[in-house]
C-alpha cells in the first residue's frame, strides 16, 4: 500500500542522461503552479538538501566507489530529501516534482551496476519508508543521443560507458512494464514542446480530479468551480 497522504501530490522524472528531465520537470512545475493555484515544490535527487548536495558531490565527482557503497550513500541522500522535503510537502497539500527518484537507484545500481535488483529496492523502500510516486514520467532515450546533447564536463556516473547506459535503459523500460499505472513512457527525442503538451495531457488524464484541473486545460487554463 502506498502511504501518500492524498492532500499532496507527488510526480517524478527519470531517465538516463540528457534526455530532458530537468527541463520537463521544471516546465511542468511551472504550467501546474498556473493552472492549479497550488505550491509546486520542485526538487532532485542527488541534491534535493544541503546534505544531498554534499553527497551528491561525492558520488557523482568524487573518487570512484564500490557499487554497494555507492547505493547506500544515494539511499541516505533519499531518506533525509523525503523526510525533511518531500513529505512535509505532502502533508500541506503541495505538488512535489521530482527529478529521478528511487528508481533511478534501482536502474542504475542494479540494471547498470551489478548489484540485485530486489536488494536495491528493498533498501530504497525501506529509506523512504514505502513512499512511491502517483505518477513516475520516463522519458526514453537511445543513451548515445543522449550523451550527444551533455555540454558540461561527464561525471562519474556519465563516463560508465555504453554498455553500461543501455543496460540502465532497459532496467527503465523493464520497470515502467511491471507498473503501468504508476508510469508515463514517453519518447525523448521529440521536441520539448511535443514532450511538454504530451505529459501535461497524461498529467491532466491521470491525476486532473486530484489537482482540480478540467480534462482539456492548456496553459492558462483553470477549473472554476
């Protein structure tokens, strides 16, 4: 059973590097914050806290770790971003958005590295206290497009190689089919305008009762009544 408190509603954003996410999250953010009058919180994982953004400093450019040591410290970041960010968020009722989640833990620890999948799962469940999306938007990428569009320098995680991005890919994909009612797969490599009108359509679809938007709304647009 998820545990949200129904006051709040919680959306995040995976996928591998360069396809988007950032930007995305932020666009719907910003298009939710409009037409629903509520407080969008927009946060990240590594570095949604001051303490996330130490640890994410250390596992993404510092030196290179085992894959359990790196697990345990992207489980740490994530159990202190949903106890002092994400839930009391929640709890007033506020629209949290997030870029990646644990299901980033689970690709990329377990699809990318060598590590069990139900491991990794059940050590982010456990960090997070069972705490899951209503709605995880993937937005898939061939890894090498990719990597194409990255302009700042790579780290630790974006130099793992091809292989290693393609097996992260298909742990996405893999997850995404088991849970269809909590993802939205979308193809990234259309424009950002196409991306954007096509999740705030499934938003509006999948959640528009809970956030009081009518099924239709465009930007602009809000529920009277």
């Amino acid at each position: 059973m998820n545990p949200l408190d129904p006051a709040g509603i919680f959306i995040s954003f995976e996928g591998g590097d360069g396809v988007g996410k950032s930007t995305q999250s932020r666009l719907l953010g910003e298009w939710l914050r409009e037409v629903t009058g509520r407080v969008v919180v927009w946060t990240r994982e590594p570095g949604g806290t001051d303490l996330g953004r130490v640890l994410r400093q250390e596992v993404l450019h510092g030196d290179d770790m085992d894959p359990r040591t790196e697990a345990l410290l992207y489980a740490a970041d994530r159990a202190h971003h949903v106890a002092t960010v994400v839930r009391p968020a929640l709890e007033r009722g506020d629209v949290v958005i997030t870029d990646r989640y644990l299901d980033s833990s689970v690709a990329y620890q377990a699809g990318g590295r060598s590590l069990a999948a139900d491991e990794v799962e059940r050590l982010s469940l456990w960090a997070v206290e069972d705490l899951l999306p209503h709605l995880t938007i993937l937005l898939d990428l061939d890894p090498t497009v990719g990597a194409a569009r990255l302009t700042d320098a790579p780290d630790r995680l974006e130099r793992a190689g091809d292989e290693f991005h393609l097996r992260t890919r298909q742990a996405f994909l893999d997850r995404s089919a088991q849970d269809p009612a909590r993802w939205l797969v979308l193809d990234a490599s259309g424009t950002q305008e196409d991306i954007h009108d096509a999740i705030r359509a499934a938003v509006v679809t999948r959640l528009g009762d809970a956030l009081g938007v009518a099924d239709g709304a465009s930007l602009g647009e809000r529920e009277v009544g």
